[in-house]
C-alpha cells in the first residue's frame, strides 16, 4: 500500500469533517496574569482576525513571559454594515486567546491605504496622530505590525500608518520592531518562531470567534497549513540555503528589528530559529 495516497486522505477527510465543527461558544483560555510592570507588546491589526493569525509570537511571550499583549484594532473591517458584528467577534476572539482590546476609534480608522496617505496629508496626519498617542501611552516594549508589501492595500496601509506614527515620536522613543506577513512574503525575515501545537489549537480556536470570514474563507482551517509552508520556506530563508530545515512543525515568519532614533534598525537575532525550548524574548532585547 501506498501509504502517501493514505496521508492524503486522511488529511482531506479531516479539512472536510471539520468544516463543520462549531464556531465560536468556546470558553476563555487560563491567562497568566501579568504583573503591573510587564512588558507590553502591542499587534497593530489591519481587520479583525489578523491578531491571531500573525499572533503566534505574541501568545508565547504572553503564556511564557507573562507579557501584556494588547491588540490595537486599527479598523474595523471595510462593510460598513458588518462592522458592529465584527467588533463583537474580534472582542470575543480576544476574550478567548487572553489579549487586551483597544481600538482607534468607535468603529476603526477608515481610508488606512497607500492612496489615502499620499492624496489627503491632512486626513492622514490626523489618523497617524491617533496611533503616536496610543505608543505614547503604551510605551511598548514590542509592536507587531505588517510588512510594507504585504498585498491588501489596508495592510500595507497599516504598516505606514505605523511608521508615521513612530517617525513622529521624540528620538529618544524605542521599541522591538517586528514586522509581520500574510498575504505576501515579505523580502528578508530574520527569525522563524516555533508555534507548539497546543498554541497553535488555542489560535484556531480563537480565530473561529470571527465567524462571518472564517465562514467566508476558512481561515482557521488553513493556519496549520501556512504555518507548514513558514517552516518549509523559513528552514531556507532564515537558515540559510541548503540547510536543513528546523524540527518543528508549525512557525511563522517575521523581521525583527529595533526602532532608534526614529527609524528601523535591523539587528542581529541570536538564533534563526526560535524553538519551543527557546526564550521567546530573547531577539527583543
């Protein structure tokens, strides 16, 4: 027996059978309670559901290191209809993986695209002024946001918007950097981080709280599958040519760096990988 036309079966009958699991209704997960002087990491997310699904990091440094994860809804989907919906799903998505929730404004900045910031400065300068003040206030000790060609015109807004927004802090503001990808590969990651399968069941969980686009697009059911295709494409990338690829089974991709002195610095992570084993703090240093 061919036991390949096997795996694929099976792997083909468990992505059917669990197209029709529950969405949503799942009870909170254990959060470690931070301390008053924990670190905080902030995701800036461009939609509703990005926090998940680029969140794996951040969930190790919140279950591992006791750090503060705060979500920053940057907006709250384009449906204007929808956006109520989808502030529920993402409070209740938060609710359930352990971060905090914040949003830019009652129902999420409009126009966060590369169009809008080169043709209304002004309009621009006002969103990018609501961003400085949540860093300000936050002073984080790590963002997440997207890569500056990550495809959706809101993600590679967000990630401007982001920039602009640290550009306009004094010199002396400094935080990890890490920029995040989805829908496009960005150019240079520099660390592959190990999601543990128990983790990366607590994001499916979570990301199924968005029930109209996981009912749209099953996301949830396809993370495993992209964290896969990190791993293959990060042992490489990351690891260098030729080299094999790590051990684990499930990552993602980022590049960390260091903002300084008003702009982005890449630094030297210690290892290429980050493993289960591994401090997930460790590169933020």
């Amino acid at each position: 027996m061919n036991p390949y036309e096997q795996y694929i079966s099976t792997l083909a009958s468990l992505q059917r059978e669990a197209r029709e699991y529950p969405l949503g209704a799942f009870p909170p997960y254990p959060r470690p309670a931070p301390s008053p002087d924990a670190p905080v990491a902030l995701i800036f997310s461009p939609h509703p559901d990005d926090e998940v699904i680029v969140g794996g990091w951040a969930l190790r440094l919140l279950r591992e290191k006791r750090w503060r994860v705060v979500n920053v809804a940057v907006t709250h989907g384009s449906n204007v209809q929808r956006q109520p919906e989808r502030w529920a799903e993402l409070s209740a998505c938060c609710g359930c993986i352990g971060f905090d929730l914040v949003t830019t404004a009652p129902r999420g900045l409009e126009g966060i695209n590369p169009k809008a910031r080169a043709s209304d400065p002004d309009g621009w300068t006002t969103k990018v002024e609501t961003v400085r003040a949540l860093l300000d206030t936050w002073q984080p000790a790590a963002i997440f946001y997207p890569h500056e060609s990550d495809w959706n015109s809101t993600h590679v807004g967000t990630h401007w918007l982001v920039k602009d927004a640290l550009a306009s802090l004094p010199a002396a503001f400094t935080c990890a950097a890490i920029e995040t990808e989805y829908w496009a590969q960005m150019p240079a990651p520099n660390v592959l981080v190990e999601c543990p399968a128990q983790d990366l069941a607590s994001l499916v969980t979570a990301l199924t709280f968005h029930v109209g686009e996981v009912r749209r697009n099953p996301y949830h059911l396809t993370l495993p599958a992209w964290m896969m295709d990190n791993v293959r494409r990060g042992g490489e990338w990351v690891g260098g040519q030729g080299q094999a690829a790590p051990a684990f089974l499930f990552g993602t991709l980022y590049r960390v760096g260091r903002w300084r002195n008003r702009r982005f610095e890449p630094v030297a992570v210690p290892a290429p990988f980050l493993s289960a084993a591994d401090d997930p703090s460790a590169p933020l240093a």
